[in-house]
C-alpha cells in the first residue's frame, strides 16, 4: 500500500517558474499555467488557489519554486508553490498591470506545453522586474515589443531584421514587410511604389530607448505579425493587448 500511494503522488517537475494565468476549477480550486525555466508551458491543479493566502502566491508575474505532481498517466498535475519574488503589487498601477496582464495571458495562450524557452523566461522575468522598479511608459512599451518579438521567433515565426531582402546594406535597414516579415533599407525602398505598405522598423527596437513615437511603430510592427498568426481568432486577447498598448 505505501508503495501504491508514492506512485499515486509522483514527483515529475520541480522548477522555477514564473506563474502566468489561473483558471477557476471546482469550489475552491484553480488551474494555473506556469512559465518554467527548465520544461517551458505547464498546467497543473492548485487546491485552495482562490483562498486569500494561495491568491497571493499565485498572482500573474510572481517567481514562484514549483513542484508538479501526478497521480497517473494522462491526469492533470497538481501543483504546489512558494513565492520566491512577488509581483503583487503591479496590479495597483494602471499602466504595468495592463502590461503584466497582456505578457501574461498571450505567454499563456500561445506557447506549446512541455517545450523549454529559457530565453523567454529571462526575458520576461527581467521586464517584470523593469515595471516593479518603475521603468518610464516608452521603455515599457519598447521592452513589450521586443518581448513579442521573442516571442514571435520562439513559436516559429520570427521576423528576419538582420539583412535586408533586396540585399541593401544591413546599417540602412528602417522597414520590414508585413508578408514576408523580412527587413528592407531606406535605400532601396526609396521611391518605390510598395513602399508606402512597409512597415517602419525603429531602431529603438533594438537599442533599448526610444520616443513615444518609436515605442508606437515598433508595438504597431509586432501586432501586425500578432494578428496575422495569432490574435485574428483571439478578440479577447486582442482587447488585452489594446489596453496594454495605450499603457
């Protein structure tokens, strides 16, 4: 009978891991989906996720220690976590809690389950740091769009912005295609009749600080490659990333 019961209660994932979304189940419970630094996307069974102390533990952007286990095949993990580094306290500025709600539920809805993206965790994790030590509206929106960039090429739909398409120089690039997602030089766009449909490619996207309007055409360039693989058959994800945008 012992041995019956450790199996029951199998040990399959212990991580860090950043918590992503959760989703009401039975009285008390919750699902909740994770970001975890060695086995990517992971759901599991959380008892007691919606009492006062667990809501805590469990708020969107928190660092948590995770343990994962399964009673058998095929069934939904339960999950046990201690909060390593709280994000709580976003959720009382309007703007990083648009922010922190977006990054969160477009994580959470687009990954594949079980697939690692160390890159992803970093990055997220450093911009949620960014936003609890208060980082200034363009700097926000700028690290939103790089993170939508990460995320586009980690799902197999990443844009090519180190060389242009028509083979112009790599130091002019300033558009990128909104078909083929590939970059174009100001110089070998100049005067042609397509490119008033490029997409400008701001060079704040890569140097980390920008203007407003910067921070505004490199959000406008990722959510045109979002909606086109992603947010077209997701309007309520749309909406999320509409208030986060206006952040």
């Amino acid at each position: 009978m012992a041995n019956m019961v450790e199996k029951r209660s199998e040990l399959i994932s212990e991580d860090e891991a950043l918590v992503l979304t959760a989703l009401p189940h039975g009285e008390h419970g919750a699902v909740v989906r994770f970001l975890c630094r060695q086995s990517g996307l992971r759901a599991g069974y959380v008892a007691g996720a919606r009492g006062k102390r667990m809501r805590a533990t469990l708020h969107p952007g928190n660092r948590v220690a995770l343990r994962l286990r399964v009673r058998s095949e095929g069934q939904l993990p339960t999950a046990s976590a201690e909060v390593a580094e709280s994000r709580a306290l976003l959720a009382y500025t309007p703007g990083p809690a648009a922010v922190l709600m977006w990054l969160t539920e477009l994580t959470a809805a687009v990954l594949a389950e079980a697939v690692p993206h160390p890159r992803l965790v970093d990055t997220l994790d450093t911009i949620l740091a960014g936003l609890s030590a208060g980082m200034d509206g363009s700097t926000m929106r700028l690290a939103v769009a790089r993170y939508e960039l990460l995320l586009l090429q980690e799902s197999g739909f990443g844009l090519d912005l180190e060389s242009c398409a028509l083979g112009g120089r790599a130091d002019d690039l300033a558009f990128v295609s909104p078909n083929s997602g590939r970059a174009v030089s100001r110089a070998m766009a100049a005067g042609q009749p397509w490119a008033p449909r490029l997409l400008p490619l701001p060079a704040a996207l890569f140097s980390g600080e920008g203007s407003p309007a910067d921070a505004a055409d490199a959000l406008r360039l990722t959510g045109h490659f979002l909606e086109l693989h992603w947010l077209h058959q997701r309007p309520a994800l749309r909406a999320i990333r509409e208030r986060a945008a206006r952040a």
